[in-house]
C-alpha cells in the first residue's frame, strides 16, 4: 500500500510538472492579462468616486489649480483615476505575475520570491509615501518661489497631475534599489566591494537619470530625485556587506 501510494503522488507531482506548449503559455498569458485589466478597471471605477478627495490631498502643496481647456478638468480626472485604480490593484497585478512565472521556478527562486513580492511593494509604497511628504512640499514650494508680483503661477490641473504622477512613480521605483542590491548579493552576481568600487559611475548614472525622468527641466527637481536615490545606494551598500558577511559565516 506504501509503494502503491508513493507511486500515485509521484505519477501527480509529475503531472502538475508536465511543460506547458507555446499554445498553452499564451492561453494562460491572456488569463493572467484579462484578470490583471479586470482589477485595473474595478479599482478605477471605485476611485472615479473619491477622485475628488484624491485631488484635493494632491493638490494640497499648490492649493489651487486652474483648467485651461473645457475637457481637461474631466479628462485628468479620469486619468487620476486609472492611475489611482493601477496602483489600488497593484496586489492583484504582482500576485497574478507570480502566479504566471512560478510554474518555472525552481524551489530556492520560489523561496526568494515569496518574500520579494510583498517587501518590493512595501518599497514601494514608501518611496510614494516619502516622495509626496518629504520631497514634493519642498520642490513645489521652491518653484512656486520665483513668483512675483508681475509674475503669478497660474497651474494647470493636467499639467500638474502628471507631474506629480511621474514624481511619484520614479520614487517608487528608485525605491527597490535595496530590495535589487540584496537580492543580487544573494545570487552572488555583486559584492560589496564592486558596489564601492564602481560608487563614482553609480553617482554619474545618478544624475543622468534625473536629468531624464524628473518630469521638470529645472536642476533642483533633479537634485531632489539624485540626492535620495544617492542615499539609497549607500543604504544598499550597507545591506550588501551585512548579506556577504552572513554568506561567508555559513560558508
């Protein structure tokens, strides 16, 4: 009975690990993509209602905006809602991507991967959350201080929304540098050494790509967005020595 029961859950675990063809792949690539549009469009749908509350805390660092076209107010309106919607269903969208991409792994990338998930959207979330609180009030504040009396800002809410979009989306992103550096500490692929090493092309690469995603040509907006990334990289430096270090004891 023993031999008869090990036989069967083998037959099973082969089964379920059977390749899936090209066919099948995209079938389930569909799924996976109709699923993920569903949540967009659900979650946008409920934030098309507090779309109002989010504009207001949104807007709060500049207090008034202004529409300049008779459909912008309700066009950005609807774009702040889908991005609002995106990011509500974020958990849906990275669970279906795990759900997609976990057949393929292997037991030791599942592992890493069930804590990855969840701390790159943690990440995530903070760089927004620090972004909109710490960085934005200040940037906003120094731009709007070359007013004068001859010179008034007169802001367009289409304008500002996607400023304030991208701005924040940058941040989330540069925010998984730690999250990117400990995981390829791991697999061996950095040390800390390089990390230090290469520090002065990692400050140059820095500002480069402020210079590109800041949404403002203006240098200070980019100083904003280097100075934190910068600062990031010295905290993954950190990570990187503590994650090496733990690697050569169990060695």
């Amino acid at each position: 009975m023993i031999h008869k029961s090990q036989t069967t859950n083998h037959e099973q675990l082969t089964t379920n690990h059977e390749p899936l063809t090209l066919i099948e792949h995209l079938e389930e690539l569909r799924r996976r993509i109709i699923i993920c549009l569903i949540a967009v469009f659900v979650c946008s749908i409920v934030c098309y209602f507090y779309v109002d509350k989010i504009l207001f805390i949104l807007s709060r660092p500049v207090n008034k905006l202004v529409f300049l076209k008779p459909t912008e107010a309700f066009l950005t309106k609807l774009k702040l809602s889908f991005y609002s919607g995106f990011f509500v269903s974020m958990p849906v969208i990275i669970y279906q991507i795990w759900k997609f991409v976990s057949p393929g792994l292997l037991p030791k990338e599942k592992h890493y991967i069930y804590w990855i998930v969840p701390t790159s959207y943690l990440l995530f979330i903070t760089g927004v959350l620090f972004a909109f609180f710490a960085v934005l009030p200040v940037g906003i504040k120094f731009l709007l201080s070359y007013a004068t009396e001859s010179i008034q800002p007169l802001i367009s809410i289409s304008a500002y929304i996607s400023f304030v979009i991208i701005f924040l989306l940058v941040f989330g992103i540069v925010f998984q540098l730690p999250l990117i550096v400990l995981f390829l500490t791991k697999l061996g692929v950095i040390t800390p050494k390089w990390l230090v090493t290469n520090r002065k092309y990692a400050i140059l690469v820095v500002f480069i790509l402020a210079g590109i995603l800041t949404p403002g040509p203006d240098v200070f907006s980019q100083f904003l967005m280097a100075i934190p990334t910068l600062l990031l990289y010295e905290l993954s430096i950190i990570i990187s020595k503590i994650v090496h270090s733990l690697q050569s004891i169990k060695k």
